[in-house]
C-alpha cells in the first residue's frame, strides 16, 4: 500500500524528479522534528528532557514509509552531529551537538538512535495500511513508541550505570502520560490526512 508522500510523489517519469521530491521530504520532515524538539522542558530527578519530538518521529514515519522515514530522521541525527541547533535546548538555552550527542556516554543518545528505528518502524505498517483509522493508527503508534524506549532506556541505564528499575524511573515512567497524549494526537491526524487526500487526489475508477 501507498503512504501520504508517495500519494504525492511526481506522477511523470524520471530520477531526478522523484531524487528531488525525496530531498525536499527529508528536510521538511527532519525540520518538523527540530521545531517540535524546541518544545521542551526538565524535570528536576531526570537528565531526559520532555519534548514534542516524538510526535513528529511518528508523523513523519508513518506519512513517509519506512526508507524514506528513517532517511529523515538520519538526516536530523547529521544535523546534530555537525553542530545545528536541532536537539531539545539545555536548561541554560544552548544545543547539544557534535558526534558526542550518540555516543555510548550520552544519557539520550539511545532516544536519538530509537527515532530512526521508530519512524521505519511506523513507516512499515503505514504501508500495510495501519495509518488509514484511529485505531490502527494507534497500535502502530504505539509500537513506534516503544521502539524509541526500547532503544533508548537501556542506553540510558548503561550511560549512568544504573540498575533498570531505575532506568524505568529516570527515562520511561516521567513521560508516559505526555507520549500517550502525543501517540493519540497522532493517531487522530494520520488518518485524517488520508481522507484529505481521498479527496484531493480521488483514485480512478476502472
């Protein structure tokens, strides 16, 4: 099955034209992470920031495919690492960056790695159809979810040396709530876009 950017893909012919498009998705996608990363805030007991980012890990996934998802979110990774702005801000204002942010050492860098296999991991089922109702969309939201913890505690637990139990108290439990809403909310807009695009882009008949 088809996903949002490909609904909109060039429909004539030719590499460069779809190379094209494919650039101009991965910077308007890796963008809308970056912005929603500067909604941000800290909490006193965790070095884990809460921000908007994985609302726009798991829109991004899921509206562009798996290649093409995991692409963006590997372009926003580069951003980091070569010194743009893109990362959540620190207490004080200013950006983490440098190939240091997805080191071992860093307390976030596992959150980081988990946004790439995330937003393929949406991106997959989006092409099996799980973006087309709420429903669905919300397993597969979740599932992308757990893909950022599932990557994202453990390297957290190695770069403090803590045990797991917590770990769990330090990079999972604090944003649960938030990340429940944040899934829901994109639940609700996938699915809407499709009917948009049903209506801007009605298939033929035939």
């Amino acid at each position: 099955m088809s996903t949002i950017a490909t609904e909109f893909a060039p429909a004539r012919p030719g590499a460069a034209a779809r190379s094209t498009y494919a650039v101009v998705c991965t910077l308007v996608g890796s963008t809308l992470v970056a912005g929603l990363a500067q909604i941000s805030f800290t909490l006193p007991f965790t070095p884990v920031p809460i921000t908007g980012q994985t609302l726009g890990v798991l829109l991004v996934g899921a509206a562009y495919g798996p290649v093409l998802g995991s692409a963006t979110l590997g372009l926003y990774l580069v951003w980091a690492v070569v010194g743009l702005p893109v990362l959540a801000p620190e207490a004080d204002g200013s950006h983490r960056s440098g190939v240091e942010v997805l080191g071992l050492a860093s307390v976030t860098g596992g959150y980081l790695w988990g946004f790439v296999v995330a937003a393929g991991l949406t991106g997959w089922l989006a092409t099996r159809g799980w973006d087309r109702s709420v429903r669905s969309s919300i397993s597969a939201m979740l599932l992308g979810s757990i893909a950022i913890y599932a990557c994202g505690v453990p390297w957290l637990m190695g770069a403090l040396d803590v045990p797991l139990a917590e770990s769990l108290e330090l990079g999972l439990y604090p944003f649960m709530i938030g990340d429940m809403l944040k899934l829901l909310a994109a639940s609700v807009l996938l699915p809407a876009a499709w009917s948009v695009v049903r209506r801007v882009r009605p298939r033929e008949e035939g």
